[in-house]
C-alpha cells in the first residue's frame, strides 16, 4: 500500500481522509430528505414520499418492502429519474443529479421494473435489445454499426450465462419470449455493463412460481458476481428475508422500520408479518382518533 | 408502355415518400402531418436552386435537406416546446404553405429550361448514341424521354433506397427503432428518446422532401399543388406494402414500401388509362387504400370462420 495517493485521488479532497492516505468513496447512493406529493391541489392529492433519507454504500443489497401504495416504486422512479421531486436530493456516487435526466443517469443505473413489457423493446430482435444495453454509454448519434459479427459473438456468450437456452434465439423478437425470459433478459442488459446502481422494483411480482425461482436466482448470482450496489423492492417476504444485507420497510411514504445487521440474519418471514401488523393496527388506532375528533367537532 | 415506364418512373420517386412515412408512422410510431408540407417544401427548394443554376444533384440534395429541417422543427415543436403531435405538424406544414409561395414568388414554377436530373440523363442518351426516337421494349415503342427518365431515377432512388437499409442498421437507427418501440427500454439503456425522436423526423421528413424534389424534376415544374394529399399518398404505400406483404426483416418491410408505391402508381395509370377523368385520382388513391386495409382482414376472417359456426 502506497502512502501516496494515486494522482486522480488527489481531486477528491472531500473523500481524502488526512493522514490515514486512505480514499473513502462517497456513497453510491444517498437520498436526502426526499418528498414528493402527486396530485397536489387536487381531491386526488398523495403524499407519496415523505422526507425519505437512505444511503447505499458500494457493495450494498438493500430490499424495500411495504402495502401497496406505500411509495415503494415512487422512491426507485424517483432515483431512477423518471420525474423531479418536490424537494430533497438525489446523489449518485457523490453527484448530486436530482435535475439530472432519466436516460442520462441510465448510464449508471441499471433497472429492471415490474412489468416485463417495460425493459424491452418487443420488435427488436434478442440481440438488438441486448446491443442497446450494451452502448448503455455511448451516443448512438457517433454512427458505427449496431450488430457486428464480433458483437454478436460476444452477447451469444453473455446470454449463454443465463442458462435459459436463449443463446441460440438471438434473431427472435423479444416479444414472443415469455414474461420470465423477458425478465432475464432485462436482469442481463441492465447489468450487461456493470452499472453503480441496479434498481429491481417488484421484477418477480408478474410471472408464473417456476420464473420466479429462475430469476430470483439469477438475480442472486449477478449481483453477488458483479458485487453490486442494489436497491430492491419487493411483495415477497420470502425474498426480503433471503436476500440483501438490509430490510427497509416502508409506509405512507416513509420509511418506517431498517433491519440491518445481526437483525436481518436472524430476520424470519413471521418477524416481518408481525411488524406489517402491528402498522396495520397503528393505522387503525389513526382512524379511530380522526373519527373521534370528527365526532367531537362536527 | 409509355404508361408504364411513367408509372415505374413516378412509384420511385415517390416510394421514397412512402419510405418517409413509413419511418415516422411504424418506426417512431406516430402521425406526422408535416408531411404535406416537407413534399413541396423540398420541391420549391429543389426548383428554385435549379432554376438558379445549380446542378441537379446539389439541388435535390437540398430539398433532402430542406425536408429534414421541416422534421426536426416539428420534432422539437412537440418535443421541446410540448405541443400535440397532430399539432405541430399541422402547425408546421401550414408554415411552410406560406413559405413555398413566398420562396417561389407566386403558384408554381416552370423547370423547362434547366437541366433537372431526366434532361441530364436525355442527354446522356444521345450522346452515348441512343436513338432519339426512343426504343423498343417487347416489341413495343418506348419513347427516349420516358426511358432516360426511368433510368435516371432507378439509381437515385435505388442508393437512397439502399442507404435508408442500413442506416437502420447503425447505432443511430436502431435507436430510433427502439425509442418507437419502447420509450421507456429506451431511456432506460441511456438513449435520449426526445432526441433522437427529433432526428427521425428528420430522416422521415428528409426523403419525403427529396421525394418531392426528384419529383419536380419529373414533371418539369412546381406547383403549390404538391402539397396537397401527400401523407394519404405514403399511408396508401405503406398499407399495400403491409396488406400484400408480411415481411419480418426491416429490409423486406423497405422493400415492400418500395413496391406498393409502385403497386400504387401503375393502378392509377391503368385508372387513366381506362379512361378516369385525371380529378378522380386521389378517390381511386383512397379507394386502392380502403380496399389494402380491409379485403386482407376479410379474407382472413374467412379463413379463420369454422365451416359449423
Ligand atoms: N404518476 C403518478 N401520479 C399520481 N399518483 C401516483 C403516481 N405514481 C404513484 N402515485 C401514487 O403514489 C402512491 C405510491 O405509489 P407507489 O410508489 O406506486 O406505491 P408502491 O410501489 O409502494 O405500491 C400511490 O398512492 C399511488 O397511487
Ligand atoms: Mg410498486
């Protein structure tokens, strides 16, 4: 170990520890006091995230559960980019890119959604898909051919990895592949070149018991090879407890429970249902208050 | 035969029309009405340089380009500025009506005296020793003029034809591809979708204006008229191409295009032909259309009914 750092370290002032010569990176991901309300001024007005704060360091699995409605998918659509949130910060590996557009922080976040229909295009071909994912960082506008031989060669081994006999289904549209194999397929571009983040939002919640097995395993395997920074929801309680290093539980948009640590080894399906439950009651015991006082000043 | 090299002739030409149309309503998937208005705008363009002198090439490449600027500002009139899509076509092809008639200084204009690409190639006729009466063809007489025109417009379509096919096939067009497919998959591996939706109207409305430019030259003059019915006219190729042909490969879908643009002018000149009076042209147009959108469906309904139900 050096007791110099490296010459592009030296820019990183703010990450330099003095005197232990040791870069601490920034987080991958760090959410600060993140709100956003949908609808506002309307009958229809949702809080769906409420001063929501999270920090991912490299190398962190972290699982989102919560009811439905709870802000699970506004929280990834919102790291993703899909729209610009009330108030709060987005930072990805210490930028701070909550103006930044979806398709350019695509260059750094992976994403497969819930529906299988969103991550691919259907009447492209299995490997014009994957060759899109593949120039996830370069400007399609600099022209060079999409599908050369040597191209093709090296997707062909990439899906081969899948173990799902696609390798040989290149030239098919995706369209016609099952809801599973199209999950895979997105698990793989989105991680085709290793993305800082990979963002999973409910991506088992559609298909049949056997795909789920498939991809849950398959989503195991790629990020635990590739050491990836995830951020995963889900309506299993299975999966939460089987996979990632950390449970958030979120309500009403916020997060209202982390489970970290020896917690979440030791974490079990009936834990999790019972914290679901005693929420529920909460919620109960909120109602019967509001109604309390409308009986009292109506 | 006269007729039918003129039909050959005139479906080239404006199979680059269809081929514009096609990219904007199943590649980008959407409706692009600035189509009426880049046909004639890359035809005033075309004309009005010819008529200044410039070689024929040069000035049709500048109706390709004319067309592109039109698509881009109707691209971005939507994308940027948030307009409807059926309204910034609209909104831009009306622009360029008053914009045609002001670059031309009135109506139309007459290319008679300049050297458009078919005089270029009459000329090369004669002087490489072509009978100025014309030729045979089967046995039957086809006039020098019609013949030169025809052979002068097969390679200029023919390479741009060509160079649409693989400019799918860069990086650009397979994410223009992708953007219409899924514009969501395509955000989601990096493409700006605004932009590059912005450029495919660009390439759309670039060929439909070098339609209109090569077209010009065919007929030997512009009129204000060419911006009338246009879009119908590439719909109508694109939907003989789709009701006849059910090609898979985006090169066999181009090809298709090409052929019912083709398809396209040889019904109405067998309608002029058995003697339909030359207003009638764009009904026996829609007539062709209805009939290409509905009879395939028909028949395979037919097909598909169980002979007990
Ligand atoms: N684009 C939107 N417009 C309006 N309301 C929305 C939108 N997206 C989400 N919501 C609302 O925000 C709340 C949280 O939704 P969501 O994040 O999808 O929940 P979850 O993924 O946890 O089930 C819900 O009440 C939902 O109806
Ligand atoms: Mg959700």
């Amino acid at each position: 170990m050096t007791t110099h750092p490296a010459p592009e370290a030296v820019d990183m002032s703010e990450a330099f520890v003095h005197g232990a010569a040791k870069v601490v990176p920034p987080p991958t991901l760090e959410v600060r006091d993140l709100s956003h309300t949908f609808e506002r001024g309307t009958a229809n007005e949702v809080r769906a995230l409420s001063d929501v704060n999270l920090t991912l360091a490299p190398g962190d699995f972290v699982t989102v559960v919560g009811m439905n409605g709870s802000g699970k998918s506004t929280l990834l659509n919102a790291v993703a980019g899909a729209f610009l949130p009330d108030s709060g910060q987005i930072l990805l590996d210490g930028e701070d890119v909550t103006r930044q557009g979806e398709f350019r922080r695509a260059c750094h976040v992976g994403r497969v959604f819930q529906d299988p229909l969103k991550g691919t295009a259907p009447n492209l071909t299995v490997a014009e898909n994957l060759s899109l994912a593949l120039d996830r960082t370069r400007n399609p506008f600099v022209l060079r051919w999409a599908l050369t031989g040597s191209r093709r060669a090296e997707l062909r081994e990439r899906v081969r990895t899948l173990q799902l006999g696609l390798e040989d289904r290149l030239d098919t549209r995706i369209g016609m592949l099952s809801g599973g194999e199209r999950q895979a397929l997105t698990l793989l571009m989105a991680t085709l070149v290793k993305p800082s983040l990979l963002l999973l939002d409910e991506h088992t919640a559609a298909l049949d018991p056997r795909s789920v097995e498939q991809v849950v395993k398959l989503t195991e395997r790629v990020v635990s090879s590739q050491r990836l920074t995830t951020l995963m929801v889900t309506h299993s309680m299975h999966q939460a407890v089987q996979l990632g290093d950390r449970v958030l539980m979120m309500h009403r948009g916020r997060v209202v429970r982390e489970i970290r640590g020896r917690e979440k080894q030791q974490l079990r399906v009936e834990n999790l249902l019972a914290t679901f439950d005693q929420l529920r009651s909460m919620e109960l015991l909120d109602e019967s208050a509001a109604d309390m006082l409308r009986r009292l000043y109506v | 035969m006269n007729l039918l090299f003129g039909a050959l002739s005139m479906g080239l030409v404006l199979s680059l029309l269809g081929l514009g149309v096609y990219i904007s309503y199943r590649i980008l998937d959407t409706f692009d009405l600035t189509v009426d208005g880049s046909f004639a705008f890359g035809a005033v363009i075309a004309g009005v340089l010819l008529t200044r002198g410039l070689a024929s090439f040069w000035a049709s490449a500048a109706g390709f380009l004319a067309g592109m600027v039109a698509g881009a500002i109707s691209g971005a009139v939507h994308r940027r500025l948030g307009v409807s899509r059926l309204l910034s076509g609209l909104l831009v092809a009306t622009a360029l009506y008053s914009l045609d008639l002001l670059i031309m200084g009135g109506g139309d204009i007459s290319l008679a005296s300049t050297r458009t690409l078919p005089t270029q190639a009459f000329d090369l006729w004669l002087r490489f020793g072509g009978p100025e009466s014309g030729a045979r063809i089967f046995g039957i007489e086809v006039s020098a003029r019609t013949l030169a025109t025809f052979l002068s417009m097969l390679p200029a379509v023919g390479t741009a034809v060509f160079l649409v096919d693989r400019f799918f096939r860069t990086s650009l067009g397979l994410a223009m591809r992708a953007t219409g497919d899924n514009a969501q998959m395509a955000r989601s591996v990096g493409i700006d979708d605004a932009r590059v939706f912005i450029a495919g109207l660009a390439v759309s409305n670039g060929l439909v204006g070098l339609s209109g430019a090569l077209f010009a030259q065919y007929q030997g003059f512009v009129t204000i008229q060419m911006s009338v019915g246009m879009l119908v006219m590439g719909l109508a190729a694109v939907a003989i191409a789709e009701g006849v042909l059910r090609g898979r490969s985006l090169g066999a879908r181009i090809a298709g295009v090409v052929g019912g643009s083709i398809v396209l002018r040889l019904v109405v000149a067998l309608a002029l032909a058995a003697g339909l009076p030359a207003n009638t042209l764009k009904l026996v147009t829609a007539a062709l259309m209805l009939a290409v959108l509905v009879v395939p469906d028909m028949i395979r309904r037919r097909r598909l009914t169980p002979v007990t139900g």
